[in-house]
C-alpha cells in the first residue's frame, strides 16, 4: 500500500477534511446520545417484562432489540469518532496526509459493513418483535 | 501536482463505493419506512394508544425521513466519486476531494437525523412507557 510520503493536499482541501470531520464528530455524538436513549428505552421494556410476566414478552424482544441497536450505535459512535482523527489529522499534520486518508476511508468503509450487518440483524429483531406483538393479541 | 493511488489503495476505494452504494439503498429504503410509518401514524392512529401519541410521533417519524433521504441521496453521490478514484487515472485527488465534500453532506444529514430520531425516541421514552408498561 502506497504511503504517500510527500505529498500534501492544498489548504483548500485541508479545509474539506477539517469539515467532514467536524460531521463526523457530530454523528458520532447523536450515535452516543441515541444508544443511551435505547438503554433507558431497554431498561422500561425489561420492567414491563418483570412485572407482566408472560405477557410482557412482546416488550421482553424489543428489550433485547433495544440493548442490541445500542451496542451497535454505541461501536458505530466510537468508530466514527476513530476516522473523524484520521481525517482532522490531514490537515493538522504533515508527511502523512495520503496515510491518514487511506487510514480514515478504511475506518469509514468497516464500519458501513459492520452497519450493513446490524441493519440485517435489527431488521430480524424488528420482525421477531412483531410477530410476538401478534401472537400476543392473537 | 497530480498524485495516482496505487493499486491496493484502489481496491479499498473500491470496496468503500461498493458500501456506500449498499448503504445508500438501505437509507432509501429506510426513509420510505419512515414516510409510510410516519404517514401511517398521523391519518391511522392506533386507537389504544393515548390520544394525539401516534400523530406526535408520526409527525416526527415523517420529519425524520427527510434528512434519512438526504443522507442517501449525498452517499450515493459519495459512492460514485469514491468508485472514480478507483476506475479512473489522473484525477484521483479531485475524485478524492469530491467524496470528501459529499461524504460531509452526508454524515451532516446523518446528524440530523439523529437529533430527529432522538427526539423521537426520547417521545417513546417519556409518553409510551412512563411506568415501564
């Protein structure tokens, strides 16, 4: 793999990076806030689940929905926070630039894939919930 | 002065557009679910739900599917200039700056649709289960 080495971008394109990653810092910040909002939402769905019994087990599979969507958004959240350095550090260093880049695209596209196989394993959940919905009102 | 990614750098370009392009989709696909729930929630509320609920939520379900749309439309765009550094010489740091301002647009739209979607899950949290039932 190529390192670069020597090559710098221009101040214009410097610029360019530092606001894709001033993006990706706030995505990264909503991805920690939504995690934490899906804990407290797991967290009332497993004390319907405790105190229905049987019954609650509708709420019991979106529990475990919610728990899974958060760890996902909270590993999301961090990786993005991850290429967001990659991609501050274009433009505050350099000798390094294309390294960096190489090193922020890399983060950016495993952590797409790692989102393209929560979007299937939430979608499964998603169907689970319902169907458990169904049978609960028959 | 021009700059040629190699062959291996290509690959992982490739790879990147090839995901983007996957996730672009799945963004579409998401913001019509969210326009069809949302749309669902304001002209067919559930009537065991509290009065006035599930047009809130709707209301903000359909408001979350604008920049769900947006997001796609900019990471699809991002896709195809990440694919061009890949398939093309000569050009790769314009090809490079392009994806970089797109990807912006894109994760800035992911913003906000994260602060719309944390509203509405906040909604969920305080309306639908105040005593955890």
């Amino acid at each position: 793999m190529s390192d670069g080495k020597g090559y710098e971008f221009s101040a214009e394109h410097d610029a360019l990076f530092a606001a894709l990653g001033g993006a990706l810092g706030r995505a990264s910040l909503g991805l920690a806030a939504l995690a934490l909002l899906f804990v407290a939402l797991s967290a009332e769905a497993w004390h319907s689940l405790w105190f229905n019994g049987p019954v609650g087990a509708f709420f019991g599979v979106l529990a475990l929905a919610g728990v899974v969507l958060a760890m996902v958004l909270g590993h999301t959240a961090w990786s993005l926070s991850r290429a967001r350095r990659s991609v501050l550090a274009v433009g505050q260093t350099t000798g390094h630039d294309v390294g960096h880049v190489l090193d922020a695209m890399r983060t950016l596209r495993d952590t797409l894939r790692r989102l393209e196989a929560a979007a299937v394993a939430v979608t499964a959940l998603v169907v689970i919930a319902y169907l458990a919905h169904h049978g609960r009102h028959g | 002065m021009a700059y040629e990614f190699s062959a291996q750098d290509n690959e992982l370009f490739d790879t990147m557009s090839k995901s983007s392009r996957r996730m672009a989709r799945a963004g579409t696909a998401l913001a019509l679910l969210l326009a069809a729930g949302g749309l669902a929630g304001v002209l067919l509320p559930p009537p065991h739900l509290p009065r006035g609920v599930a047009p809130a939520v709707g209301a903000l379900t359909l408001l979350g599917a604008l920049p769900a749309g947006w997001a796609a439309r900019h990471l699809d765009a991002a896709s195809k200039s990440i694919g061009l550094v890949a398939s093309t010489e000569g050009h790769d740091v314009p090809h490079v700056a392009d994806a970089v301002g797109r990807l912006r647009d894109a994760f800035n739209a992911l913003a906000v649709m994260l602060l719309v979607d944390g509203v509405v899950v906040a909604a969920v949290v305080a309306m639908l289960f105040p005593r955890g039932a």
